[in-house]
C-alpha cells in the first residue's frame, strides 16, 4: 500500500515539475510556476522520508535539509542581480556533486558476488563522470564570473581534452566490465572527470560564458536523472530529464545565438581565439559626445526609440530608472522597444529576469531576430552596458573573437547613444567599432546617475 501512495505521490510532484516548467515561460506566471516546482519536490523528498521502509537516518537527513534550506535562503536572499550568474553556476554545481557522491556511494556499496552488473555500474559511472564534470565545470564558471579566475589557453588543448574525456569513458567502461571492485581506479577516474571539467571551462571566456552556463546545467540534469535510474525513482528520473532536455535546448539556441558549434563547446575551443589580435581592422575614428541635455531632447523628439541593455545595466542597478525613462518617453508619444540579445548579461535570460523585477511589460522585450528587423526604422537606439553585442566587428572582422556571431544592429538606426562609464573594452576584452560611428554618441557616466539625470531632463521638455 505504502509503494502505491509513494508512486501516486511521485507522480503528482512529476506533473507539478512540467507545469512549473511550462509557467517559467512568461515571467507574469514564472514566480507561480517555481513555487509549484518546489510543492512537487516537497511533496516527493516527504513520501521517500516516511514512507519508504530502507530509511532508517530520519536525523540525519532533516539536520541537511535544515542546513541547506538555511544556507540556501541567506544566500538567494542576498545575492545581488549582478551575481545572480555566479551563484546559479555555484548552485548548478552542487547538484552535479550531489549527483558524483551518489555514483561513488553506490559503486562502492554494490554487491559484486553476483555477476558485476555491468549495466548498473555503467550507468552509475556516467553519473559519476557527467556530475563531476558539472560540478569542476560550474566552480571555474564561478571563479570565471566572479574575476577569481582569467582565462587559459595553450596549444593543443582542444586535443588534450578530447584525449581526457576519451580517458574518463575509457576507465568506465573498463570499471563497468570487471566483477569485483576497483576503488583505486574509480578515485583515479574521479579525478580525471575534474580534470576535464576544469579543463574544458578553463579556455572559454568572453560572451561564451551564456552557454557554458546553460551546457552545465543540462549535464547537472542529466546526473541528476541517471540518479533516479540507479535508485528507480520516478520523480528524481523526470526532474533530470526536465533539467537536461531544457538546458540541451537553451545551449543549442545559445550556440545558435553565438554562430558556434556545440562540439567546440564540448571540446573547450570556446572564445580561444586571440583577442589581442581583435580591432586590427576595426574603423578608428573621432569618438563624439553628448551632453545629458542634448540626449533627452533626441529621444524626447523620436518616434521609436529602442533601449537595449547589457551587464552594465546590472552592475549599475539602474533597471527601475530605466523603467521610469520608458514610461515618461511614451507619454510623450514615442514608441519604446527592449532589444534583448540572448547572451547578454552573464546568463541565458539575464536581461530578462532584471527588466521583469522592474516590471517592463513583456511584450516590449524584442528578440534580436524581430529587434533587428525594426532597427532601419529606428530614431534612437540606446546601449546602456552592453557592448560585445553590439559590436558591428562581427559582420566583418575575421581577426575578432567574436566574428560571425549575430549581433543586435543598431548601427542601422538613425541615432545611437552609448552609456558607458568609459572606453574599456567589453567582457570580450576587445575594442568596439561602434564607438567611432558617426552616428553614435557616447554618455559616460553612471548609468544609473545618468538615466536619474536623464529623467529630470525629459521630465522638465
């Protein structure tokens, strides 16, 4: 009776992981659908504690969810927007550890006396690689993000990680065929996994990042299911799947977005081009300026205008002002548009997730496909922190890391104004041509002290 209540209640928390992830789509039902993912997860972490007869440990197990629960809501709950990448990368990093102990745990338990289990052992040699690598991956993305770490490039190291990875699978397969256990062996795979898992992320860089973050969280699922094939749960198999067939999906879209391939990501040639030799052919020229004054008026004056923002948006917490900047521009009749690139930010869906905390409607947050189709008719595009997206280099510039990866063209409106603290170079560490434009100003300062100051300006017109 007890399996049959398990099972039905595996099957609700199912359910309730779909219909969160179908309400995630829209941000006016995304907040609604992750308290109905986390209900299923309660429910199902509930129905295996008291209802499954081989746990015995009740202490242990709420001491860390206690732990965790705690850990985890300090954390969320002071997290800037600014660090929200790192912190997904830190989190997406203990489900793939959580994903490794449990392979380790369970090889070095199974019983071996009767026959081996070739296919068991196998999948939880897939899991033991495929976590750990998410787990090494997401703590370089961290250090990555949070400017702990640089990036590391040196000849030949797309092949020595193929040469690694093609170890890891070498050394599982050879440990899933032996009918006694090799501890020795499984700690040497153990580090050869983390080896590749630094690795593969160690190189990349830049405007990459977006999709590393999205690949790891698809391996983190993919852990996460070969858990619940080892331990048959129902629930633990279908919230893998979930996460790893959407964060497979977002990857390919991102490689898409990036013009690159997903073997390159694997393979961790990713951004390895050199960024020194980038701007060789950039079109230098005099970079003009624009007063606060004469900003306002342009956009005042406008017909549409298209604000497209970055990481900078972020650094500077100027979503809200940004907000109040729209709403005062369309009561005075102009049309105002979000163009949103699907790698700005450090994140797949940053922008999005800091425009909707500030309540912009969703419906004015363009893709770049449809965004760069309205450009030519635009009056204003304003660029507030964004720069590698926007950088016209990549249309034409073969030396530049980022050449051919599909880009938000602005450049094709009539006017644009780049709000910038100053000329550094974006997070690909390369010049941006679109600084020397003669249709663009730049407005240095504090985005969010400039947007303020902005607003006083539209306000007083």
């Amino acid at each position: 009776m007890e399996k049959y209540i398990t099972d039905l209640i595996y099957l609700i928390g199912s359910v309730s992981f779909i219909l969160g992830l179908k309400m995630l789509s829209h941000p006016e039902t995304a907040r609604k659908g992750n308290l109905y993912a986390a209900a299923g997860m309660v429910l199902a972490i509930l129905a295996t504690i008291f209802l499954d007869p081989a746990i015995h440990n009740i202490i242990w197990i709420f001491g860390g969810i206690a732990i965790g629960t705690v850990v985890g809501w300090i954390a969320a709950k002071k997290v800037k927007m600014t660090a929200m990448p790192q912190m997904v990368s830190l989190f997406n990093g203990m489900g793939g550890a959580c994903a490794a102990v449990i392979s380790v745990v369970e090889y070095t338990r199974h019983d071996f006396s009767h026959g081996g289990g070739a296919a068991f052992i196998a999948i939880v040699m897939a899991g033991l690689i495929i976590g750990t690598v998410s787990f090494a991956g997401s703590m370089i993305a961290f250090g990555k993000l949070n400017g702990n770490i640089g990036d590391k490039v040196f000849p030949g190291q797309k092949f020595i990680n193929l040469v690694i990875l093609i170890a890891a699978i070498g050394l599982s397969y050879y440990l899933s065929t032996q009918h006694q256990p090799e501890n020795t062996l499984l700690l040497i795979t153990l580090g050869v996994a983390v080896l590749y898992g630094v690795m593969f992320v160690m190189p990349i860089g830049g405007a990459d990042m977006p999709v590393v973050i999205s690949l790891l969280n698809s391996f983190t699922g993919i852990a996460a299911a070969l858990g619940g094939f080892i331990y048959n749960n129902q629930v633990m198999l279908t919230g893998g799947i979930l996460v790893g067939s959407a964060g497979t999906i977002l990857t390919i879209i991102m490689c898409k977005a990036m013009n690159r391939s997903l073997f390159n990501v694997i393979a961790g040639a990713f951004g390895t081009t050199n960024a020194a030799a980038a701007g060789d052919g950039a079109a230098k020229g005099t970079v003009k300026e624009i007063s606060i004054s004469d900003a306002a008026v342009l956009l005042a004056y406008s017909k549409k205008v298209f604000i497209v923002p970055g990481y900078g948006l972020a650094v500077a917490q100027a979503q809200h002002t940004c907000h109040e900047l729209e709403k005062l521009l369309e009561e005075k009749g102009v049309e105002v548009k979000y163009a949103i690139h699907p790698v700005a930010g450090r994140m797949p869906g940053h922008m999005n997730v800091l425009l909707a905390e500030s309540d912009v409607p969703y419906e004015k947050l363009l893709e770049m496909e449809e965004a760069n189709g309205e450009m030519a008719n635009t009056d204003v595009s304003i660029i507030i922190g964004a720069n590698d997206v926007v950088n016209p280099a990549a249309r034409h510039d073969k030396n530049s890391p980022i050449y051919g990866m599909p880009i938000l063209d602005v450049d094709k409106s009539a006017n644009v104004i780049i709000m910038k603290r100053s000329m550094a170079a974006g997070y690909a560490g390369i010049d941006n041509e679109l600084f020397y434009y003669p249709n663009n100003r730049m407005l240095f300062g504090d985005a969010k002290a400039s947007l303020q100051k902005l607003v006083t300006e539209v306000k007083a017109l």
